[in-house]
C-alpha cells in the first residue's frame, strides 16, 4: 500500500509547531517526550478504526494490527506504510530504543519494541498526542 503523502516533507519552525499544537502534543512530537503510562486518550481503545499522524495525516494502522499491549499506550504490530515511518536509535533514559519518527514531518511518535505478538514480533508503541482516530474504511477504500 502505497501513501502518496510521505513523498512531501514538511518543514515548520519551532515557533509555527507551537501555534499549531497543544502544548501537550508539542512536548509529545516535537520535544520527543512520552506520555504517562495509561494515561493517553486512545490506551484502551478498541473499535475497528484507523489511526494517524495527528498532523501529516499518513495511516498509522489498520485496526487489524492494533492490539491490547497492556503496557498503557496504542500498540500495533506493524504500520499500515512502512514508508510512512522512519526510525532512529534512542539512547535517552539510560537505555536503548529505536524510536519512531514521522518520515513526513519528523514528529516523534513512540518506540518500537521487539516484544509484539508473532510474527512480526514488533510492537509499535505510540503515544496518543501524536496520534488521530479515523472511522475505519470501507471495504475497497484505499488508503
């Protein structure tokens, strides 16, 4: 599946971000900070639907590959577009991650774990401020 979005990058100043977020999602995305633990707005949702960057747009997850981690953020075992997402090692907190980062817009997102369901095996734990609930779509919709 292929996501014509990823092939723009977005490019704002610091200044432009802070108007456009909350403060919470600013510090979440753009100051690379995580949400509590059970406390993000999606950490139980369960419905079939969809979910994206908050700003970008670009397909998170099918609901499909969501999944009830238990560790208090959305998990999903793998992304709806691969190149939607890019991913760097983080060696904040005294250990390593890789964290997921928007490829559009550079907007951290979670990490992503090697403790998900198999196969893959991967658990991409975001945090909710960077993430938008869409209606699932319809059979033969395209992404």
């Amino acid at each position: 599946m292929t996501d014509s979005t990823t092939k723009t990058k977005v490019e704002k100043s610091r200044e432009e971000w802070m108007r456009q977020l909350t403060p919470e999602q600013f510090r979440v995305t753009r100051a690379k900070g995580t949400e509590r633990a059970f406390t993000g707005k999606y950490r139980d949702s369960k419905p079939q639907d969809t979910y994206h960057w908050l700003w970008c747009g670009q397909r998170v997850s099918e609901a499909i590959a969501k999944f009830v981690s238990g560790t208090g953020w959305p998990s999903f075992y793998e992304p709806a577009n691969p190149d939607a997402i890019a991913t760097e090692s983080d060696r904040t907190l005294w250990m390593v991650r890789t964290e997921v980062l928007c490829a559009r817009c550079d907007a951290h997102l979670g990490h992503v774990f090697e403790d998900g369901p198999a196969p893959p095996g991967l658990r991409y734990c975001m945090n909710s401020a960077a993430l938008t609930r869409k209606p699932a779509d319809k059979p033969g919709d395209k992404a």
